[in-house]
C-alpha cells in the first residue's frame, strides 16, 4: 500500500474512536445538503463528529465546540472551525470542554 493508504488505515486517533471502551455506536444526527453528521459519546465525556460530503461539490461547514482535534491532520484547535470538505470527502473531530 501507498503511504497515502497506509495514514489513512494506521491513524491511531480514528482507530481509538472505533476501539472506545464505551462501546457506543456512532449516531446520525443530520442529512442535509448532502452533508451528513455522525456523532459518538466517548468514555472518557468527548465527543467523536464526523462529517461526510456524499455531494459533487466543496461543502462549507463550521463546527463549534471548546476544543476541536483534528483527526486527519493531528491538530488540536479551540473554539469554531469552519472547514471545506471536499466532495465525497470525510473530516473527522473530537471535541472535548477541557
């Protein structure tokens, strides 16, 4: 597999989502615009949201919580976040208050 693959498939953070010792599933809250939103409880009181853009074109959407980690690019954030998914592209966050 190309490194490309091989980030997306050995992503520790996206794996400690699926492996939570909560066991709860993940949610769909919202299907609009062809954007859907998946939320999960985590154990520890965060929260994992994932975002999906099933459409054909760059969808805008802000995001609002204390603190904001970033699973694909391994950055931790505060506050809104406003991002661009691209189409048939996925962003995922854990957002937590501490």
């Amino acid at each position: 597999m190309d490194a490309a693959t091989a980030g997306i498939l050995l992503n520790r953070e996206v794996i400690a989502l699926d492996q939570d010792r909560s066991g709860r599933q993940a949610r769909l809250v919202r299907d609009e615009n062809g954007v859907r939103l998946w939320t999960k409880p985590l154990a520890n009181g965060d929260t994992a949201v994932v975002l999906l853009n099933r459409g054909e074109a760059p969808k805008t959407v802000t995001t609002t919580a204390h603190r904001i980690r970033d699973l694909w690019a391994h950055t931790s954030r505060t506050g809104p976040v406003t991002t661009t998914i691209p189409p048939h592209d996925v962003v995922a966050y854990r957002l937590s208050s501490a």
